[in-house]
C-alpha cells in the first residue's frame, strides 16, 4: 500500500473535512480520509491512497462498490422512469416485490426507503394487529426489544434504546416497550403478557457489537411467541441478504418469522432501499390510507434492488460468505495478543473486542487507516470486519496480514507507554 505524501494533497483533504465540518451537523465522528472513488472491494481517497473497505456501509455495500450490472440498470431505469408515487401502478414493483418473498420466504412486502423506515412500519403493523387481530386494549399493545438493541434513529426507536447517548435529550417518548436482556429467552418467557404484541429483535446484535446470542436463542423465541400468540419480528437490516452466510441470518435455525425488516445491502450499495416483509395475516391490517411512502418501491429503486437480489443469487454471495467469513474468522482467531478479548461473527460479520484498559477500537482503527483498511469501531470495544461479499480468499489473507501486523505495533507502544 502506497500512500501520498503530497503537501498540496493533504491540504486539500484537511479543507474538505474543515468545509464538512463547518456545514453539516455534527453528528458523526468520521475518521480523517477523504474518499472520493470506489470499485469493486476497494475505495480510494483525494490523495490516490487505496483502500480496502472493511465497512461496506454497515453492510450496504455488500455488492461491492460500483458493481456493473447494477450501475448499468441504474442508469437504464432513471433515464426512463424514476419515481411517480404509489399512486400509480409501475411495471418495476411488482418483479421485484416477487422476488423478495421468494428469496425471504414470505408472503407479502412493504417496500419504504431506510431501515428505520422499515421498523417503524412494523412497530405500526404489530401494534394494529394487536388491536385488530389479537384483540388487546386500545393503546395497551406492548412490543419486546433486547438491551444492546439498535434499530435506527427515530424519537420512537431511540425510546427503547439501551444506549443512554442515543436516549439523552430526546424525549418524551412513546410507550409501549419493554426491554429484556439479549440472549436470555426465560426473560423473554417472563415477559410476555396478554398486552405481548411482538418481540422484536436482531438474530445478531450489529451495531451492538457483533453479539451472536447461544445457539438455540432464536428457534426457542420463536417457539415461546407461536406458544402465546406473540409476533416474532426480526431485524435484518445489516445481518440480511447474505451478510451472515444466509438469505436471512434467522434461516440459520430455520426460523420463519412473523416479519422481517430489510435494508441497506437491498439497494445495491446505490439507493436507500428498504422493505417490511411478513406473513399475509400481519400485513393485511393495512388499508389504503393507512401506511405510506412517497418515495417508496419508485420505479428506480425497485429496478436497482431486483437486480441486487439478482446479483446475489447468480453470484452465488451467500455462499461466499460463509466460506470467506469461516475462513476469515479462524484466521483472525489465531492471533495472539493480550490486546484482544475475544473475536466473534457469523459469516462476512465479525468483530474484534479489545480490551478498554490497554486501547481503544478507535485507535484500532486509525492504525489500519494507515495500512489501507477501513474499518469502524463501536462503542470504542469492537472493531468490524464486514467487507463486500464479493471480496476473494487473497484479499481475505492481505487484510489479515496487515490487521495481525497492526496488532503487533500496538503491542510494542503499549509496554512502552
């Protein structure tokens, strides 16, 4: 990995990040590299430095930057139809709407444009199917979530937020939510009561640190909500589409839930693209008027994620990401060093834990910055390694050289601080 040393360069990248600084919210705490190009597993910055992705976007770019067939639909469709609104029919919605149930193995889709978008419309369809089908109390439905949760950045979502920073400020906030630990299906068990309207949880926890629950966990949680006629609605934002070595990480143990919500990886690393997908009697407790999206399952979006979900299966990226992720997580489990607590994931999602005590994920991830990876810390204790699916076994082995390397440094400066 060649780096530039232009002076004319690094000035450049430092007003760039200055100009963001000065105009966009301070709500994100970027590392100091400027991209401006990606293709295929790789980004590059504005001094020519090449880097391997090791984000993918929280798992948006499993596609890999730039992929052709989806640049090339993208391109097709928006010179012929983008966006007209739900209030018409369109010949691109359906095809792909089709297809998602297929590969999902559910009956009916929601198509909206975020993640968050996408749990909101199944907090909202849980709740009324409470009312409507179950029969609870107006305004008493309660839904089920995990400490460690993160399903977006709503004031609705953030009420049942475990993180006090994502909480702190915002309220007041909706009821209606009861938090149990993750992993722990007696607590689920105990929980549950008449008002029980969904249990709504990630089959692993992302943005929580990569936490795979006990085997068992989910097929056991589906098992208690079919027992007491509770909803199983599980979030695969970031885990679904292949990211875990399956179509749905809930297919590990062969779990069909209620509903499920879907994003990032459905745009192609493109278009914001997401979808509530469910079992017929949940979905039918909307009616026109009663949900909506302006934007929503348009023309271009629906175009560019049948063709991801194309490009999945022809490419045979699920797969992929079992082998590469198996692959990967043993290698990376056979460093040694006192720097590390544990490494964990599933599939092309894993995560390095460091100890809090000798450094920071964050320092972590400066020092790959400087090998050419480019990786994110959560919460300050985890580095992620979640790169395009389309990434190769030699890749796989330059990244893990370049980690074990960094590993090896940040040894040598912590006994010698």
């Amino acid at each position: 990995m060649n780096f530039t040393n232009n002076s004319t360069s690094h000035s450049t990248s430092k007003a760039t990040i200055e100009l963001e600084q000065q105009f966009c919210a301070n709500n994100y705490n970027p590392l100091p590299v400027v991209l401006v190009r990606g293709e295929g597993v790789h980004v590059w910055d504005d001094r020519g430095n090449r880097y391997l992705d090791m984000m993918s976007a929280y798992s948006a770019v499993s596609h890999g930057h730039a992929h052709p067939r989806l640049v090339k639909v993208l391109q097709e469709q928006a010179g012929t139809l983008s966006v007209v609104s739900r209030a018409f029919y369109s010949d691109r919605l359906a095809p792909f709407l089709e297809r998602l149930c297929g590969l999902t193995g559910m009956d009916v889709a929601l198509p909206m444009n975020t993640g968050v978008e996408a749990v909101e419309t199944a907090i909202k369809a849980a709740r009324k199917w409470a009312y409507d089908v179950k029969g609870v109390e107006a305004d008493q439905a309660e839904i089920i979530v995990c400490d460690g949760n993160f399903h977006g950045r709503t004031t609705t979502v953030v009420a049942f937020s475990s993180e006090a920073g994502y909480r702190e400020g915002f309220g007041p906030f909706a009821p209606g939510f009861k938090r149990i630990p993750y992993g722990d299906a007696g607590a689920l068990e105990a929980a549950i009561t008449p008002n029980t309207a969904a249990f709504l949880v990630e089959p692993v926890q992302g943005e929580g640190g990569i936490i795979i629950p006990p085997e068992g966990y989910l097929r056991t949680c589906e098992e208690l909500c079919r027992k007491n006629n509770v909803l199983l609605i599980c979030d695969e934002i970031q885990t679904g589409l292949g990211r875990t070595g399956a179509v749905l990480a809930s297919h590990h143990e062969g779990v069909r839930p209620d509903g499920v919500t879907l994003g990032k990886a459905l745009g192609g690393g493109l278009l914001p693209v997401s979808a509530f997908v469910a079992r017929r009697e949940l979905m039918d407790v909307f009616t026109p008027g009663t949900h909506g999206s302006t934007f929503g399952g348009n023309p271009l979006a629906a175009t560019v994620a049948l063709e991801a979900l194309d490009v999945m299966v022809d490419e045979k990226l699920v797969e992929r990401s079992a082998e590469l992720g198996a692959y990967f997580l043993e290698k990376l489990q056979t460093i040694k060093s006192p720097l590390i607590r544990e490494v964990r994931g599933r599939g092309l999602f894993i995560g390095v834990e460091v100890d809090p005590e000798r450094i920071s994920a964050w320092s972590l991830c400066e020092r790959l910055l400087s090998k050419g990876i480019l990786s994110k810390d959560t919460h300050e204790t985890v580095a992620r390694f979640a790169p395009p699916l389309i990434i190769t076994r030699e890749q796989v082995d330059w990244s893990f050289e370049q980690i074990r390397e960094v590993f090896v440094e940040m040894e040598e400066v912590a006994k010698a601080s």
